[in-house]
C-alpha cells in the first residue's frame, strides 16, 4: 500500500481546502469533494441560495443518510450470505458423513 502523503487543494462552494492526504486517496477524495460541491449546489438551486453552511448541512445528512441505508443493508447481506454459507456446509457435513459411512 502507497503511504506517500501527498498535497491537494480541492474546491468546495468556491472555498478552497488544501489537503495532505495518502496518494492513493487522491482520486476518491476529488470525487467526494466535487459530489458535495454539485450536490449543494443542487439544493441551492431548488431550495434557493441559503447559506453555505446550510447547504454543506443538507448535502451530510443526505449523504450519511444514503451511508446508514447501505451499511443496514450490507448488514443484511452479510447475515444472510452467513446463514446461506451454514446451509451448504450443512450439506456438505452430511454428504462428507455419508460417504465416509459406505
């Protein structure tokens, strides 16, 4: 894993964030900043120009709303994919048992 840090400047709402970041981080940390950026504006546009602080508010809830929806239904996967895996080895418990009785 690359642990080279490495200096960014994004801009979010005409604000500009200097960064010292992990170099492989680079990619997702634009993506993230130009999500929040569109996104505020987005609302900005629908709900009218509200203060930047509100709409950076609006644009965190709706993303940790979407983390928290995805993480419960990653929770749900896993449990299922869990009992799912139960089952075959079940399956193959008593199938290995059968064979090793003949």
């Amino acid at each position: 894993m690359n642990k080279d840090k490495l200096s960014v400047t994004v801009s979010v709402l005409e604000r500009k964030y200097k960064l010292s970041i992990e170099s492989n981080d680079e990619e997702f940390l634009r993506k993230a900043a130009n999500l929040i950026d569109s996104q505020a504006k987005g609302y900005a546009k629908v709900y009218g120009h509200k203060d930047n602080q509100d709409l950076l508010a609006m644009v965190a809830l709706s993303q940790i709303t979407q983390y928290v929806k995805l993480h419960e239904d990653l929770k749900y996967k896993d449990n299922d994919l869990i009992e799912k895996i139960s089952e075959i080895d079940s399956m193959l418990s008593e199938e290995l048992e059968k064979t090793n009785n003949q």
